[in-house]
C-alpha cells in the first residue's frame, strides 16, 4: 500500500498486504487464555475473512455499514477486522472491558449493523443490535456446512471510511474518531520509522482491541514490515511475559510504559536473546527504566508518541539508544510537521498519513495547525520531552482514563452528592484514578470505598475506577462553579 496523504490509486488492505504474502507464511502467532499456542497463516486469514464476509452480507451489511468487535485478543477479532477491510465495512473495536452504559454510548453514536463478540460479553450490548457470536463463527469456519459466497473485495478509495476508535472522553462522553483507508496505508511511515519490525521477525504489540495503538500494531505494522504478529488473550502476568517472548522468539516488542514498570519491579528480568527492539507509547515512561532494560536486556526502550486523532507521530529512531535520550519522545516520523506553540505541541494535518477524518457527527477539522494538549518542550536537537497534559485526562497504566466518565458514575451512587476526579501519581502505573467525593448523609468509610469502587466498575470499564477515594465536606470550586482540579491535584 504504497503512496501518501491524496493517494488516488484504488486500495483494498486484503489486496494490498494479505495477498502480498504466500499462502504459506505465517502470519499470526495466537495464545489462547489456557497458554495453548497455534499459528496462523495467510492463507488461512484470506479464507476464512472472505467467508465470513460472506456471512456478514448474508447478514444484511453492505460497503460503509458499521461493525463492531467485542471480544480479547483472539483471531476471531483479526478475522473480522479483515472481513471489513475486504468489503469495505467500518470496524469498530471495543475493549471487551466496556460496559452496558459504555456499550450504549458507542451504539448510538455509530449505529452498528452488526456486532462481532464473546458469548460471555455480549450481554452487556444494548438491545436490538444483531449479532454473531462465537458459536455462529464456528459454524460460518465450518468447511463442511454450506457457505455463503464471499464479498467481492471493494476498490476503494484514500477517502473511504475504514475503522472507527473512541477517545477517553476529557469533559464529556468518548468521542468516535472515523479513519479513512488512508490509515491503513499510512501505517507504513511508523512501521519502518519506529516500530521497525523486519522480514521473517516475530512483533508483539500487547495492546487490547478498542484501543488506536492496537488497530495499528497488532498485526497491521507487524505485516508491514514482513513479520509475524502475536496476540495474547489473557491478563498480563509480568513473569509469563517474559516466559512468552523467549517461547515465541520475540523481535520486536511493543508495550506500554506501566507494562515495562510492572516487570522491572516484579519479576527477574533477565536478558531476552530474541529482542532486537522494543517499543512504547502511551504514557511517559521513566527514564531510570530504560536504562534497566537497557543494562539487563541489552536494549534501551524507543519511546513514541501519537494520539487516537492523529495516529504515530514521533519516536525513538532506528538504530539509536543514546542514554542521554531516555524519557524523550523522539523525533517526529520523516515527513510530519510538527511545532511547539507556548509550550503545546501542534501538528500540522496534511503532512499527516494517519490523520483521522472527523469526529462522528461532526465536520472534517480544517485547520492549519491541530493543537494536541501535550505540553512539550524541545531541545537544541529537535527532540522532544513531555511534560504534562494541558487538559485532565488521565494517564493509568496506559489506559487513558476521562474524569467525567467516571465522575459521571459515581454521582450514579445514592450516597454521592457529588464527584471530582484527577489524577494521582502511581510509582508502576505512572498515575491512578483519584476521587474526591462529598456524599449525601451520614459519615463515610472503609466500607463506603470498597461499595464505590464495585459500582464503578460495574458501570463502567473496571479500569476505569478509582483506585484511591477522598471524602470531602465540600469540593473547591470557582466563582462561576467550575470544580478546581488543579486544588485537588495539589497543584
């Protein structure tokens, strides 16, 4: 998929990159949540897509109609994001951690013909939106059973909408972002840039379905640059981690900062021969950590940096691991203006491949500059530092948490009056949920935080909860109302 910002040739990722491969290669290494271990080849992936595209026109979804994925890391949520691809369908992966009211938010914003999931999940979708389990695939996969003849693999254009991701919701709901076919082929730029997964090498990106980094770098970078993608189904376990990557042959490993945290202070790290790189993005990551992988492994840790709206836009460089640059995020990709206006980085959209199309609902943006909210500075080298958000979004274990998704919850509870939510420093998750809440009646306690803690995550993606609750006789605020986050932070 070569080509840039305005490609105008006819693209089609199946066509493009599927096809590309041998039948024969291997194309996804797939860990079930037993540890069981099977490879899958390209062959294998063009087959069964193509059938189960064939199922989903049976199904009544047509070029442009919205799917949604609710499922793990399993090759199911890759075989459905190639039926799409094929078609010309708009994937729409969820984390399977979203909850109902989550769940719903997505629906009514995108209004999914068809969703894609785990039996065990799908209770959560709201009603009245059709539905495949996983039972219904078996039988779709089933070589003997009567299939439905393939969808015809669409041209289609740089323009064309390809997959949907939601943003964390900073000061309201979560906000879809619609990418263009465009951002399927402008994945080239950070898979030879910063990635940098090789020919006949074996990439993992750990990241979770629903999230911009894994529609990227599961297996879409991973293929790219001619590798082989893993995928995990399973919680992160920091010792299992590190058992994985030496069982696969690791090459290349991409994880968030938290993840790298997590397995320096708990488990022996020790060198891994198989990596040659390793990658992270997401959050910011410490600079004392780098430098044990560096000293123990044997390689350095290439931050990057990009948002759900923009795609990768800087990192690390291949072939470099300067100590004096650890905690940077790199330089930005070949190509990708970038500048640093009163301490807020900014981009410049048109030098952007991977620049979203619009917010559902909303108009194209046509700025000249697009204001990011990370505050940066750059140094005499051109290589930039993040220094904090200048909004309220929280960071957590590479989750990217809104407050009022969570502030929004809580005042759900009957004995809340009312919620703030900022975020805490956290020595492994580089920050938590914090909540400072003035209940209705009566004296708060232990009992009250746990019964707070349980409602979030049953409303909301557990992750989502606060991790640590403050009561409070009354919240500070402005003349005008406004809560003051920045008191609360300490600030």
């Amino acid at each position: 998929m070569q080509g840039g910002v305005g490609q105008t040739e006819p693209m089609n990722f199946i066509n493009d990159v599927v096809e590309s491969f041998p039948s024969a290669k291997k194309a996804v290494i797939a860990i079930d949540r037993q540890g069981d271990v099977r490879s899958w080849h390209f062959g294998e992936l063009f087959a069964m897509s193509a059938g189960l595209s064939g199922a989903m026109v049976a199904r009544g979804v047509k070029r442009g109609d919205v799917v949604m994925t609710l499922c793990g890391s399993r090759i199911e949520w890759v075989l459905t994001m190639l039926a799409c691809f094929r078609m010309g369908a708009v994937a729409m992966p969820c984390n399977p951690q979203l909850r109902r009211d989550d769940l719903s938010h997505r629906v009514s914003a995108a209004n999914p013909s068809l969703c894609i999931g785990e039996e065990e999940l799908l209770p959560e979708l709201p009603d009245g939106v059709p539905h495949f389990d996983f039972s219904d695939l078996a039988r779709i996969f089933d070589e003997d059973r009567p299939q439905e003849p393939p969808a015809v693999a669409e041209d289609l254009s740089a323009d064309d909408p390809a997959a949907i991701i939601f943003t964390s919701g900073t000061t309201g709901d979560p906000r879809g972002v619609l990418y263009s076919q465009q951002y399927l082929a402008g994945q080239r730029l950070q898979a030879d840039h910063w990635f940098g997964a090789r020919e006949g090498e074996v990439a993992w990106c750990t990241a979770a379905p629903g999230w911009s980094k894994s529609t990227r770098n599961s297996f879409i970078a991973p293929w790219l640059g001619g590798a082989t993608a893993v995928i995990h189904d399973g919680r992160f376990d920091p010792v299992e981690r590190l058992d994985l990557i030496d069982r696969l042959g690791v090459n290349v490993l991409c994880q968030a900062p938290t993840e790298y945290r997590i397995i320096a202070r708990r488990a022996d790290l020790r060198p891994l021969p198989s990596i040659r790189r390793m990658v992270t993005a997401g959050e910011p990551i410490n600079p004392e950590i780098v430098s044990e992988f560096r000293n123990v492994v044997g390689v350095g840790l290439a931050d990057g940096y990009g948002q759900t709206e923009t795609g990768h836009l800087t990192g690390m460089p291949l072939g470099e691991d300067d100590p004096a640059r650890d905690g940077a995020m790199g330089k930005p990709l070949p190509g990708i203006q970038t500048r640093v206006n009163d301490g807020v980085l900014e981009v410049r959209p048109e030098s952007v491949p991977t620049f979203f199309s619009h917010y559902l609902d909303e108009e194209p943006f046509e700025g000249e500059w697009w204001h990011t909210g990370d505050r940066v500075r750059e140094d005499a080298d051109g290589y930039l530092w993040f220094e904090s958000r200048d909004d309220d979004l929280i960071i957590s274990a590479g989750y990217r948490i809104g407050p009022f998704e969570v502030e929004s919850a809580l005042i759900e509870h009957p004995a809340v009056a009312e919620a703030a939510v900022v975020s805490a420093p956290d020595p492994e998750r580089g920050s938590v949920v914090k909540a400072f809440v003035v209940v209705r009646h009566g004296e708060p306690d232990d009992a009250l935080v746990i019964a707070l803690q349980e409602h979030v995550k049953a409303v909301t993606a557990p992750y989502k909860y606060p991790r640590e609750i403050e009561f409070l006789s009354e919240l500070p605020k402005t003349p005008s109302g406004k809560i003051r986050r920045a008191e609360l932070r300490g600030g």
